[in-house]
C-alpha cells in the first residue's frame, strides 16, 4: 500500500502518463507495469484517457491540451476560461495542427472534442498555470479568430460576445491576428463584426 501511495503522488505530476513513464516509476518492466496498470485503473486509481495516455487527474480541462501535441484549448473552452461568455461548454475544446484519428474522446463523463486547424493559423495560444500545471490555452482574440477560422461559432454569437466584452478584448490585437490569417475572407468577417459591435 505504501509503495502504491508513493507511486501515485510520483504520477500526480503528471498531467497525462503513458506505460513508459509509468514502468520508469516503479522500476519494473513493461509486462509488470501492465498488469500494475490494470490494478490502478480497476481500483479507480488512474484513468485511461485513450490508448496509452492515462492520469491520475478527474479535471478535464486540465489534461486537454496535454494529449496530443501539439495542442491547445480554444473556442467556447477558451472563452468560457477568460469569462467572455455566460454559457458553459458541456465539452473541452482542443485545436490541433496534426490529423485526428480519434475527434472526440469521452473522458471521466465529460467529452474533449479535437479540432484540426491549417498550420498556417496555429499560433496565437500560450502557456498558462492551471491548478500547479501548465496547460495551453488560446489568448482571448486567438479564441474568437479560431471560432471564426473553423466556423465553431456563429458570427451573431461572437458579435454579442464582443458587445459584451469590450474592455476585455483587445480589438486592435484581434485586426491583427485577423490579418495574419492572409485570408480576405476572415480579415473582413472580423471587420464587419467589429463595426457592426461599434468598435472600430
């Protein structure tokens, strides 16, 4: 019982582990660390995630960004995060750079829903302390532009969203990420947006 309660603490240090790093902390090999693995998972000690990332953690916001990389928690996730919206998400939202074989995982009754978005526009996320670990969340106008760039929020929604926020969101940050995008089409949703709102 101890050596389990010493091998869990090591793992809460960890946002996601896989087997290797599991094998590595009890010092056993991987045939043995399978069959430890099982016992934690059946005695509700770990949790598996998907195929080979598992965690200690109940908190799906926490783990999100930690299972595919690279990865960063976006759209409503995002904007619910920095308070720029009422509504709480009945999933956490991920936007990812690689394929997806797996969109959408069911994580402890609560479901990470992964989006794939062109290289070109992965950017515009940082790295943040959430609950002594670092996750990575998308800056607030990144969230918006994302929302718009994979069509996740209506425009009429994110209009009230900025109507609602207008100390909080930076405009002339969200013109130009908008810009970065080299999309005319993007650049002037996010123009007409900000005018129709009143912030020019």
């Amino acid at each position: 019982m101890h050596k389990t309660i010493k091998l869990l603490r090591d793992l809460d240090r960890y946002p996601v582990f896989d087997l290797n790093i599991l094998r590595s902390a009890i010092g056993k090999p991987s045939a043995y660390a399978k069959v430890y693995l099982s016992r934690l998972k059946k005695a509700g000690l770990v949790f598996r995630i998907e195929r080979n990332k598992y965690t200690v953690h109940k908190n799906a916001f926490l783990v999100a960004s930690r299972i595919l990389w690279p990865s960063y928690i976006s759209l409503w996730s995002a904007l619910r995060f920095y308070n720029l919206t009422e509504q709480i998400p009945h999933a956490v939202s991920v936007v990812t750079s690689r394929r997806i074989k797996k969109p959408v995982l069911d994580f402890l009754g609560t479901k990470i829903i992964f989006s794939c978005i062109d290289k070109k526009y992965f950017w515009g996320f940082k790295k943040i302390n959430y609950e002594g670990f670092e996750i990575f969340i998308a800056e607030p106008e990144k969230a918006i532009l994302d929302s718009i760039l994979l069509e996740k929020v209506s425009e009429q929604e994110i209009l009230e969203i900025i109507k609602r926020n207008r100390k909080e969101i930076n405009f002339k940050k969200l013109k130009k990420l908008s810009s970065e995008t080299k999309s005319k089409d993007v650049a002037e949703k996010v123009k007409n947006i900000l005018e129709r709102a009143g912030c020019k």
